[in-house]
C-alpha cells in the first residue's frame, strides 16, 4: 500500500549545518513546505532566511532531540503550521570524539553517539506516526551509513547506534507498511561537513560526495518515486534514482538491501 493524500511537507532533523541544511534546501526548491529542527535556532533561521528569499514556506522548531517533550512539541507545531507532515528526515546525528576501538574509547562518549542517534529518530518516528497514519500514510528518511550494514574497526558507538537505526527501519515498515508508511535508510555517501571533516580516516580524502545529490535523492523518496524499496538501504553515489528504479524489482525479488542474517544455503534452518 502506498501513501495517499499525503501533504507536500517536511521535517529535517539537523537542519542547521550540513547535510541536514543541504536536505532541507533541496527539498524547499522542490516545493516541499519544511520544518527545520535543530538545537540551535541561529543556525535554523539562517537556512530559514534562505527558503523565505526563494518564496518557500518554512517554519523555525528548535529542540534538544532527545527530550521526549520537546521532540512532541516539535512536531506538534510543525504539523499545526504546515498543515500536516508527508516526510520526516532524521538527520540529526554525532560521532565519537576519538576515532579508535571500544577499549580505548571513552565508554560515555559512546553512549553519548548511542543515545543521540538511536533515542532521536526513535522519538520523532513515534510523534510524527499518528498524523501521517491520519492522512494514509507518509514517509520516513532515516539518514544512516555504512557503517550501520558492515563491521568497522573504530567508531563502535556510531556502528552500534547505525545498526540500531536500521532495524528502526525495518520494524516501521513491518509495523506500518501495509497502512501507507513507506521508511527507507540512506546514506549519503562522505559528504564534506564539520563532522567528516574532523575525522582522521578522511583527511587525505579528495573526493566528496556533493550534498546536493544526497538532496536529490531524499526529494525523491518525498515524491513516493522509490516507494517500491520501503525497508530497504540506499547510498547516494553508488546509487541514483534512476539505477534504483530500474533495479527495484530484483531488490525485492531478491529481498536485497535489507538488515538481515545471510544463510549458508538454502538448507539453513535460519531462512524462512
């Protein structure tokens, strides 16, 4: 079941810097009405003043993401003054300060990442439910990695909390698919933010991954072009609409790009 009746409007965690600002200017030249939450508002009115100076319709929510209440609020005031929510983008996300293994790390700051990109998506996936189910469905962009599909020798909290966010992924589209939620995970690829920027293992990096594709691709999902793949990974840069639209039938034939156990064969007592 696809999304109906569902409104041209959006709500961009992170919206301030990166590729969350990135996001969410695309989405608003796309025509998208956004809400742009963050915790700090300089950083949110100055992508505001952006969109206004383009004719778009935005709307300023700041919010510590982690608190329950605000998130709640958040969300409330952004369905009030866009008229209802069709997409939510979880953006919003940090990484650890050392980049090393588990031991050497600082336990704390691992649950800090932990805590921030598990608890936030968790809490805006369930404000922004009720509403979107109200107007037969919408659909959710969970920003994730890489590193949430695949084993890494540093940076444990950030892998955990990315794995975690996928199975979020997966248990809204099982939970809801069939009322009109689409979900799908993207990463978009090694951006140049303030983040990838501190990160040792990308200083000698040359090649980036333009943010404005990583846009693209999210205005996509918003437009329902890739409903076929709710549940499912996309990355932008190795992938494109275009190379997923084509390959959307064996992706699910096959079952493909999905957070799952892999069998040995087709006798494995673990495949169902």
């Amino acid at each position: 079941m696809t999304p109906r009746d569902v409104p041209r409007t959006a709500l961009v965690t992170g919206a301030g810097r990166g590729i969350g600002r990135g996001i969410a200017l695309g989405l608003a030249e796309a025509g998208f009405g956004v809400a742009l939450v963050g915790r700090t508002r300089r950083h949110l009115e100055e992508v505001a003043d952006v969109v206004r100076g383009s004719g778009g319709r935005v709307v300023v929510v700041p919010a510590d993401l982690v608190d329950a209440a605000a998130v709640a609020d958040a969300v409330s005031r952004a369905q009030d003054e866009l008229g209802g929510l069709g997409l939510v983008v979880n953006n919003a996300g940090v990484i650890e300060h050392a980049e090393t293994d588990l031991v050497a790390e600082d336990v704390e700051d691992v649950w800090r990442v932990i805590e921030t990109n598990v608890r936030g998506p968790l809490l805006v996936s369930r404000a922004v439910l009720p509403g979107m189910l109200a107007h037969g469905g919408g659909r959710i962009v969970q920003i994730n990695s890489g590193a949430g599909y695949s084993a890494s020798a540093t940076y444990t909290g950030y892998g955990i909390s990315k794995g975690a966010l996928a199975r979020l992924t997966t248990a809204l589209d099982a939970q809801y698919g069939a009322r009109g939620l689409v979900a799908i995970d993207v990463a978009p690829g090694v951006v140049a933010t303030d983040m990838t920027g501190a990160m040792p293992m990308h200083a000698a990096r040359e090649t980036w991954t333009a943010v404005e594709d990583v846009a693209a691709m999210v205005v996509a999902i918003g437009e329902g072009r890739l409903d076929a793949l709710a549940g499912r990974f996309v990355r932008v840069g190795s992938d494109t609409v275009e190379s997923l639209t084509v390959a959307a039938e064996v992706i699910r034939s096959r079952d493909a790009r999905r957070l799952r156990v892999v069998g040995y064969g087709d006798d494995d007592p673990m495949i169902r």
